[in-house]
C-alpha cells in the first residue's frame, strides 16, 4: 500500500498524531510546551551560578532476556523534558540552554560541557549507575563533583500547577468509579485475584495508562499485611476485603483505600468496628 501523505513520528501522541489526546500545544496530554519552558527556567533559577544539570530518561527493564517490561519514564525527566521515550539524556545549563540527547550523548560533547561546569547536578536516586559509564560522569563522581538534582526537582513538584491538579483530580475520578464498580461486581466474584483484576481493568477502561502500584486486595486477616500483594485468596462470606489501589493518567498517580463486605452486608461486629474506627478517627 502507497501513502502520499508523509506521516511525522516523534516516538510519543502528538497533537497531528493524536488529536484525541492532546491539544494543539501541548507535549504531553494536559501539559503544554510553555509550561514545561516555565519548569525549565524555574529550575536553572533555583540552581547555583555555573551549574548543568543533567537528566537520564529510564532505562528498559528486561523481564526476560527478550522481552521487557512495560516502559514507564522516569519522574523528574519527564516533569522537565515532557519526553516519554527511553534512552534519552538531557543537558540543561544557563550557558547552554537545552540539548536533548537521542538515544544518548556524544561523549566528546558531554565531557566539553561538564569541564566547564563549576558544579553538576544529577538525578541520582534513578540514572546514576546508568550515567556513570560514561568517563566525564564516571570521573566527575569519582572526585564527589555529583550533587543530587532531585533536592530541586521534587521541590519544584511540591506544588501543583491548575492543568497537573486537572490531571490528579482525572486520576482520582478514574480510580474512584472503578473501586465502585468492583465493589459491586464482588458478591458474585469474592476472589482477591478477581476484583485486583476488575479494578485494573475498569481503571484502564476510563483511560488509565497503568496501575499507581500492584493493587492490594486483602480479604480477611489479608486486609491487615501491610501491602499486601499476594491477591491469591478466596474472601469468605464473613471477611471484609481491604483495597488498596490507584492509577496512573498521564503521568498523575492516585491512592485510595476502601474496606467492604462483599457479601452485601456488615456483620453486627463488623458494624461495631466501624463505628468505633469513626469515633477514634472523625
């Protein structure tokens, strides 16, 4: 088959590849190419005069040897980049501005930019053995030149801007709908394994990307291990069933936790517990 029609692939939706998606404007659904510039400037602003910053993109996790894991971005490059693919690193200094590195950086260019740095900024906690390898980073940590960038990142995130608290409250919306549809999906189906099932998939029904975390669904003395992740029981009649979920809309996480009976009704213990819970914890 033949197109005439030259068809632009950034690796991640776009507006001319998804407009169902995302708006003209924006990098990624909800966040707009601006906003991402404001987070940019803010940043270089918070840093000490002379620095680069640098940012490694995930790596690919190997569930087998052939086959990986689903991919999810690392946190602070993508509040920074708004890129969603793997293997990429990015270089942002006042001096230099901008460079996004695809799959990964010149080495030349890299060791150039940190020799004229006074002070480097990495995030750490994700990239660093990543980064390591190559020898400007590699030496630069030797000589303890590598502070932690996510001390200003994840301060940065502190506060939400109005399009990240749409896209929380998004989050929240789809994992509330579904835990009531798997609540009342559970009297015909009282199997942790089902109703982590259930939930994931009304989750991703609504539009969710992936889960926030493994559903937890305790049922019974279950519902007290801390979590708890196994999800391999069957919830008897008399057991509550504990769940502890959440899901991911473009890159915003939720977290709820509800206990009910699946069975359709409280026991007059149960009852009992749940209003002295209310009475200890208004």
């Amino acid at each position: 088959m033949h197109s005439a029609q030259t068809v632009f692939d950034a690796g991640q939706p776009t507006h001319s590849s998804h407009p169902e998606l995302l708006e003209k404007g924006q990098i990624t659904p909800g966040i707009t190419e601006l906003e991402y510039i404001s987070r940019r400037k803010k940043l270089l602003e918070m840093l000490p005069e002379g620095s680069l910053a640098i940012l490694a993109s995930a790596p690919v996790k190997m569930m087998t040897d052939v086959v990986p894991y689903p991919f999810r971005q690392e946190s602070d490059y993508l509040y920074i980049t708004g890129c969603q693919q793997p293997g990429g690193v990015a270089v942002l200094s006042k001096d230099f501005g901008l460079w996004m590195f695809m799959p990964e950086p010149s080495p030349q260019m890299l060791a150039d930019m940190v020799d004229k740095a006074s002070m480097l900024f990495l995030n750490v906690g994700t990239s660093l053995p990543n980064c390591l390898n190559f020898d400007a980073l590699g030496k630069a940590s030797r000589d303890w030149r590598i502070k932690d960038l996510g001390k200003y990142t994840h301060e940065m995130r502190w506060i939400k801007s109005p399009s990240e608290l749409k896209l929380m409250k998004e989050s929240a919306s789809i994992a509330c709908q579904a835990i009531l549809q798997t609540m009342l999906f559970s009297k015909s189906s009282p199997h942790e394994a089902i109703l982590a099932a259930k939930v994931e998939y009304e989750c991703k029904l609504r539009g969710a990307q992936r889960m926030a975390f493994n559903p937890v669904v305790g049922g019974g003395e279950n519902g007290s291990v801390i979590h708890y992740s196994r999800n391999d029981k069957r919830i008897r009649d008399v057991d509550l069933v504990l769940m502890d979920v959440g899901c991911e809309s473009h890159g915003y996480l939720s977290d709820i936790t509800r206990t009910w009976p699946p069975c359709g009704g409280f026991s007059p213990s149960q009852v009992c517990g749940h209003q002295h819970t209310h009475l200890n914890f208004p």
